[in-house]
C-alpha cells in the first residue's frame, strides 16, 4: 500500500498537468481562419474548416478585459471574489478568479496585467480527489 | 408583403407567486384569455406553439389543452433559454407567414419564483467550477457584459442603476406587474450587492407567470372585422455568431445587432421610427447595451440616453414601460409573449395610465443566454 498522495487532477479538461513540466492552459488555433479556442476540437466554429485546428500552449500572461464581483453565490462558495475575463497573449479568453487584489471595483483596472498562477484547491470530487485550478493574480 | 399576420387576441396573467398552481393550469388561464380578447374559442385555433423552459421535456402544450380544449391540433412545445415564448410566438408567425394555418395560438408560461440564483451551478464531472473559476452565475456574467461597456465608455454604477429606477417607476403604472413600487437611486445603489455591478434590484425577479396570443391571416383577420388587430411587420432571430470571446464571455451584442437589422428592414422601419421598446432588460447592466444594440441611440451614447431621461415614459423612446423584467417579473418562457401583450396593448391605446402618446409602432427583444435573439415588430393598423 502506498502512502505517496496521488497526483493533482485538472478542475478542466483545458488545464495540462505534464509529468515533468509546468502545468499550463491549452488552446487551439485554426489553420484556415486563425480563430483561437481555449481546449482542443476537431472543427472550427468561427469558419467550419475540418482537421484544421493545432494544439497550442496558451501564454501564462495577459490583460484583464473585464470583471464582475461576485457577493452572493450558491451555498457553501465563500464570497466575495472576482470573476475574470482574461484576454491571454497571443490569443485565447479565459475565465477565471482573480486573486491578490482586493475586491474592490475602485482597485481593479480593466486592461491591468495579469499572470495565471496554478495552485491546488480545497476542493475534492466525491471519491477524495485532489484537484489543481488555475488563477489570475496582478502581474 | 404576402399573408401578413396579425395579433388578434393578446393577453397576460398578472405575474406573481402561485405555489398552489401548476405550470399547464397557469398556461390555460393566459391562453383562455387571449381567445377571450380574440373572441375565439379553443375550437377555432388550428395549431398551439407552447414555450415553456423549466418543463421542457414534459408536453406542457398538451397539459393545456388537456385543461382548456383537447381538439387534436397539432403541438409544438419550445424551448429556447429567455426566448422560449418569443421562439414559440415565432414559429406560430412562421405558420400563418407560409400559409398553413389561418389562426394559432402561442402560449409562454413559467414557474420561477423561488428559483434562487441562475447559471453557474451545472453539476459536473470532477469538483465544482463556480467560485473558483470566475462566476457563471447570471448577474455576474451580465455584470461583465456591463464591465464591458464601461471599459469601452466609462458608463458608470450610477447609470446603471438608472436604468432600475425607471423600470420600477415604470411598473407602479402596471397592475400587471410583479411590483409596483418606486426605487429611488439610493435605494437601488444602496441594495444587496450580488455581482459587482448588479444589486438586488438590478437583477429581473423570478416569478410564475404566462402570457398568450392568438395570431392569425390577413384574411382571417378581415373575417372576424379585426378592429384591435396589430400587424406583426417583423419577426428575426439569431444564434451566437463567433465571435473572439463569445465562448468565454457569451456575446449578447451581436445577434442583438444581426437580428435588429434583419427585423428593421422586414418592417421597412429604422429605430428612430419606434414609438416604444420592450427590450431583455435581465439585469439593468443588460438595458444599456441594447440601447445602442436596437439602434435606439449612437454606440457610446447609452450613459446619456439614460441620464437625460429619453428612455422613459414621456421620453424620446420609452424602454420597458411595462416595468420590464427588473420589475414586472422575468417567467422565462413567458416574457416573450409578455413582451407582445405590452407593446400589442399599447398600439391598441388601452394602456391606460401608462399609455405611450400615439404609439404606432413598437418592438419587442429577447436574449436567451447561449444565444438566442428574438425580436419582432407591430404596428397598429
Ligand atoms: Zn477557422
């Protein structure tokens, strides 16, 4: 029996957990139409072209496009936080919470820097697993 | 244009809470209604278009003909997020528009109340994403949306909750309404935040409710000497084009702008011919946006179309005189056809203390997250 904790999952299928490298977001572009998507597809939604789409690792650096502060929240989800829309460098929107910033909209700059940092989350699925997200924080 | 239609019974329950009803009987009651304001019966309609959302698996159509009339006609059961009842009022246009059917009726209902919070809370595989993700949550993704056009012309909380102002003054003139109670600036500023910049009263009220219509031929409506009868001069609707950050940040702009200028040029009309508007106001941030996205002002002027009061009742351009889903109350598969009851009754002149001065023509707009955008067009004859 081993006691050596079992590894992190992805809270998305979009977040790559590599055995020896960095975790990172992966994305995909369409070699027809350069549409970029955030995961990976067969067939680009911006144009339609089949078998066109390449898998890429999306930059760990973008802008904050823009914001919402969330107080209220389903049961059990502690507030407040910031809901993220993130432009990434070199294509690629993303989702996501904003942390080492107050919450406050008169702090909080659309267009500000930011960088996507990875940690492990308190949350685990209903057989104990142990999950890796990944954030924004001010870069 | 060839087999025009027309709204020749058109009506709505005062939306509410009923814990005791259910979702066909309050169905039944909008649509015994509308045949009463058509002077029609069960028996003439040939065909039922039903939206409903929360059912949606579950023959709500049929569950009203089984209360109100079982005559065999064909159903067609919709749902399309908050454009169910618009989908459905649509397709039941599309009927008469090709020529099926002489007469239908279009049916929206919905129980909402105590629904809680929308969106965000999907049960996946693996561990929950809301909260740590960013927020799927409604008043936070139409927060966003509202982030986005203050990024882009620096509108401010304030204008925002302008729009929350109007909308509840708006429906004390509407017994039909949810409500009918003032909110004064500081009171909808000083409200719960929910999802910066949204407050609880900038956020539509859950409610049940249900709303019908009966639409039928210019023929028909010769026949039966159709006096109160509107025309519907338009009828667009659109998904979600791609577009750079819709998958992320759903888009409600654009199939707004694709579907308003399919329906403008179908009526033959441009914005500034509107008398009045009903527009998805689902959270205050929401209206801002569709007042340049209708055309109802120049991109980056909707800050000051709201400050200066054109929006209003009396105003250049009345927006959501019914009180609008901020206060009138937002029953998914019922606001669609909520919207036609307003604007159709409004074009009739019976309105009475919120009556739009010689309103002739009037539109009505729906956004179902996702995207759906359904909007359409009457005019009085
Ligand atoms: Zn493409």
């Amino acid at each position: 029996m081993s006691t050596s904790p079992s590894p992190l999952l992805p809270a998305v299928p979009h977040l790559i957990i590599p055995e020896s490298e960095e975790p990172y977001l992966q994305g995909s572009r369409c070699g027809q139409c350069e549409a970029v998507f955030v995961g990976t597809r067969n067939v680009c939604s911006a144009c339609g072209a089949r078998d066109q789409m390449t898998p890429f690792a999306l930059a760990n650096e973008g802008e904050l496009y823009v914001f919402s502060i969330v107080h209220r929240s389903f049961p059990g989800i502690e507030v407040p936080y910031v809901s993220a829309v993130v432009d990434l460098d070199g294509g690629g929107t993303v989702k996501g919470n904003l942390i080492g910033i107050e919450p406050d909209p008169e702090k909080i700059k659309m267009g500000m820097r930011v960088k996507t940092v990875f940690e492990k989350t308190d949350r685990k699925d209903a057989e104990g697993n142990e999950y890796l997200a990944y954030f924004f924080q001010p870069a | 244009m060839a087999n025009d239609v027309y709204v020749i019974g058109v009506d709505m329950i005062k939306f509410g809470k009923f814990p005791d009803r259910t979702v066909p009987s309050l169905g039944a009651e909008a649509a015994l209604l509308a045949l009463d304001d058509a002077g029609l019966t069960i028996q003439d309609m040939q065909a039922l278009y039903c939206g409903n959302l929360m059912e949606a698996n579950a023959m709500v159509g049929q569950r009203v003909l089984q209360e109100i009339g079982q005559t065999g006609i064909p159903v067609v059961n919709c749902a399309n997020a908050c454009a169910t009842g618009a989908t459905a009022f649509r397709e039941a246009w599309i009927a008469i528009k090709a020529g099926i059917y002489d007469v239908v009726l279009a049916v929206g209902v919905e129980k909402m109340a105590g629904a809680g919070l929308l969106g965000g809370g999907r049960k996946r595989k693996g561990i929950p994403t809301e909260g740590l993700l960013g927020s799927g949550t409604m008043p936070a993704v139409f927060g966003e949306a509202g982030m986005e056009h203050s990024r882009k012309y620096g509108t401010t909380f304030e204008q925002f909750a302008k729009v929350s102002v109007k909308n509840h003054h708006h429906s004390t003139l509407n017994p039909k309404a949810r409500y009918q109670i003032e909110t004064p600036l500081d009171e909808v500023m000083g409200a719960e935040m929910i999802a910066y910049p949204n407050t609880k009263l900038m956020c539509s009220v859950n409610v049940d409710g249900s709303a019908a219509a009966v639409l039928c031929s210019e023929e028909k409506m010769r026949q039966l000497g159709g006096s109160r009868a509107v025309k519907v001069t338009a009828s667009a609707l659109t998904s979600d084009r791609w577009t750079e950050r819709d998958l992320t940040m759903p888009d409600v702009s654009t199939c707004t702008r694709e579907a308003a200028k399919a329906a403008y040029e179908m009526a033959g009309c441009g914005p500034e011919d509107l008398d009045l508007v009903e527009l998805h106001d689902c959270f205050a941030t929401a209206e801002i946006l569709h007042y340049e996205n209708l055309g109802l002002c120049g991109d980056g002027e909707a800050g000051r179309m709201i400050n200066e009061g054109e929006a209003q009742l009396g105003g250049r351009i009345p927006v959501n005189v019914s009180g609008g889903l901020l206060s009138k109350g937002h029953p998914l598969g019922a606001t669609g056809i909520a919207n036609v009851y307003e604007v159709c009754t409004q074009l009739r002149g019976e309105a009475g203390a919120r009556q739009v001065d010689d309103a002739r023509i009037g539109l009505t707009h729906v956004i179902g997250l996702g995207s759906a955008c359904a909007i359409h067009v009457f005019e009085k004859q």
